[in-house]
C-alpha cells in the first residue's frame, strides 16, 4: 500500500512527466519556477522551447536582481536539469503546455501541493467572438517573433500569462500606425528606429515585425539598453530569427550619440532618462516621439505648494499625481515649442498596466511661432516654484 510520503513524491513525479511528455510531443510551452530557496540573488528561472538547425532545445533563463543569464541545453540535459531544481531550490513551479497548465508547490513541511487544469477553451479552441476580435489585431498573431519572446506557444495561441504583454503589444504599434500615417513615413526608402530602454525588447521587437513585414519597408532598428544580459538575450533572439536591421546595444541614453532618426521610442525609461530620449529625439529631427514616462522623480522635491491647493497637495499621493501631471505637461509643452504636434493620453487602460501614460508627439510640416507656448512653460514654472526641468535645460544646453 502506498505510504502518504510515496503519494507526496507522486505528486512531483507527476508534474515532472507531464512536463517530459510535452517536451517531446511538442506541447510544451514554458515553465516557471520561483520561490527559489538558494543562496543566490535568484529571482525565478524561465524555461521556454527553442529551434536550432531544427533541432529541439531548451532556453532556461535565469532572472536575477540585476541581471538575466541565458542557457541553451539540449531536450534530456535540460529535462534533469528541471528535475534536479524541483528537488527542493525552487518551492514553486507552474508549467504551461498546449492543453493544460499545472503548478506544484511545496509547503513548509515539505510537502508537495500539484493541481493541474486544461486549458480554456479559449487557448486550446478559440470560440466564435475571439475569432472575430482577432481580425481587429495590429500584429499577427502567428509571428514568430511572438513565440520566440515566450507571448504565444508553438501552435501560435496567446500564452494566458502573457495576454496583457499582448493586448500592449497591439495598443502600441495601432498608435505607431497612426503616426506613421500621419508624418508620411510609410514613403521612407530607409527608416531609422531607436527605441531608449529596451528591456526584453517585446515592443522594439513588434517595431521590426511591423515595419519589415507588415510595411515591407528597410528599417534599421536599434534597441538601447542599460544592462549588458538584455542586450545579448535579445541580439541571441534576433540572430535565432535571422532579423535583418534589427540590433540591440549596451549603452545609456543620457551620452548615447544618435543621428538621423525618424522614429524615437522610449517606453517606461526611468525619471530623466525619458527627458534624454525626447531630447535626443527632437535634435536628430525625429519625425515621431512616442515615449511612456515613468518613476518621475525630479519635479516632485521642487514643487513650492500653491496656497490653494496645500489642503489638496498635502496627501503624498496627490502630491505624487500632480508631480507627475506637471511634469509631463512641460514635456509635452516643450516638444510644442520646438516644433511638434503633441497629445498626451492613455496608452492602455489601468486594467492591464499601470504604467499607461503616452506622450505622442508627431513633426509639423511647417514651423510656428513659439513664443505663446514658452510663456506657459514659464508660467507653469513660476505658479509651481520649479527651478529646473531636465529636458528644458537639455534643449537649451
Ligand atoms: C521598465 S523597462 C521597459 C522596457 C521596455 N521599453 C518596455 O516598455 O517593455 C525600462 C528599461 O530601461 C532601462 N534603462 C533605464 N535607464 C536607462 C538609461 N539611462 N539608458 C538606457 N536604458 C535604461 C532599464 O534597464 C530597463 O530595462
């Protein structure tokens, strides 16, 4: 009779097979694990399938505090691989295939927890009303571009984990379409892209996609990244595509040197880095600025309150909000100034990002005058008490 210690096991092995089956049917999709247990700063360990020379393997990526270390095993190293680390240095592993998704855990006690669902019908079969959504898609959904950064598996279905990368990814190349349109660049013999803080590169990837393939244009583009391991994962990405112009460099945006850009991207680039690219971007003549801003740091500290609104001001989170609201109104101001048609909006609704806010800013074709609009950049100052603003100071520079 089996023992409650050999139930527990079974628990294990059956999580184990099931990822084993479906890395040889062809099934398998991704596992995650986390919780790890270690000495190192790890933070959780990605394991996705990979082809090489037709040849199945497995890309394991190790995430930690700064950095990502990529390893490509071969299917049966990478199997005891996976074994060994689900023999106690992760406490948590959730593996996706095509038909279902399963996680294991293991408690304080040492004692394995295993549940496994199918999936949705709406991954495995897609119903009637996903279908018809589908058609109204920026990208296609079957572009192995997708696969290959882990947003939809082998069979092309949208990861479920990943559904709201994929809903951005769409929201951001709709806006781009918009003004690309708008500025005439579908015309362009050669498109220059530099996207300023790259990360994991979904968006600069989805760049390339739309220019080379849905466009069928040249376009080199470069993806800026401060740390060392996103860039040689993406450029080992973009090799393993054959992706030609698409390039990614170690590099920050505040002494990047860039020339001839048509379309400048800086999406989600911390406090003044943003203010580098937007910068960058209107010196080069960049016929569009699309930039996301986030953790705005600089104004905040400066603002003197306006006696109004101290009762308003003096809860940190509005103060917070206001910081920010200011902030990017003199960036959206200051690319009026200097010669660009500027909105700002939301990106992509709270629900999926909390990070949603877009500053979109397309040439004119003509100049106009700017004196109205530097006599409310100043006023906006003088009403706040901010005596500095790194982008004004940047284009003054
Ligand atoms: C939040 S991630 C955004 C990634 C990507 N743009 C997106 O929206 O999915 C911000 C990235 O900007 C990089 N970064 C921050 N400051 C930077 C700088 N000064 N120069 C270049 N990259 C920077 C970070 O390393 C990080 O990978």
């Amino acid at each position: 009779m089996a023992t409650a210690q050999d139930l527990n096991l079974q628990h294990r092995q059956q999580f184990e097979q099931i990822a084993a089956q479906s890395i040889s049917d062809g099934s398998f999709v991704r596992m995650l694990l986390s919780k790890y247990q270690g000495t190192e700063p790890l933070i959780r360990l990605d394991v996705t399938p990979l082809q090489i020379k037709g040849e199945l393997q497995l890309r394991f990526v190790s995430e930690y505090k700064t950095n990502h270390i990529t390893k490509i095993r071969p299917v049966a190293e990478g199997i005891s691989l996976l074994s060994e680390m689900l023999d106690g240095s992760f406490k948590q592993g959730h593996l996706f295939t095509a038909e279902q998704e399963c996680q294991l855990s293991i408690s304080k006690k040492g004692k394995y927890l295993f549940n496994c669902q199918r999936v949705a019908s709406a991954v495995v079969a897609r119903p009637a009303a996903e279908h018809n959504r589908q058609k109204h898609r920026f990208v296609e959904q079957n572009r192995p571009f997708l696969t290959a950064l882990g947003v939809t598996d082998q069979q092309g279905q949208v990861i479920p984990a990943m559904s709201n990368k994929w809903k951005q990814i769409n929201k951001f190349i709709e806006v781009l379409q918009g003004a690309v349109k708008e500025t005439g660049l579908l015309q362009a013999k050669q498109l220059h892209v530099a996207d300023f803080g790259s990360g994991k590169a979904y968006l600069t990837f989805a760049m390339h996609d739309y220019f080379c393939h849905t466009l069928g244009l040249t376009a080199q583009i470069t993806g800026v990244e401060l740390r060392q391991s996103l860039v040689d994962l993406c450029n080992n990405t973009a090799a393993d595509l054959q992706l030609a112009g698409l390039q990614f460099e170690q590099g920050d945006v505040k002494h990047f040197q860039a020339r001839g850009i048509n379309v400048m991207v800086a999406l989600h680039a911390c406090d003044v880095a943003t203010d580098y690219a937007i910068n960058m971007g209107i010196r080069t003549g960049a016929e569009i600025i699309m930039c996301s801003p986030c953790c705005h740091k600089e104004i905040r500290p400066q603002i003197r309150l306006p006696e109004v609104m101290a009762p308003m001001l003096i809860h940190g989170v509005h103060l917070g909000q206001e910081a920010e609201m200011v902030t990017d109104s003199l960036r959206a101001l200051l690319l009026e100034a200097y010669g660009y048609q500027t909105k700002v909006f939301e990106f992509i609704s709270l629900e999926h990002t909390s990070k949603n806010k877009m500053i979109l800013a397309t040439k004119r074709k003509k100049t106009k005058d700017n004196s109205a609009v530097l006599q409310q950049i100043a006023a906006i100052k003088q009403f706040y008490g901010i005596k500095q603003q790194c982008l004004e100071q940047l284009l003054q520079a």
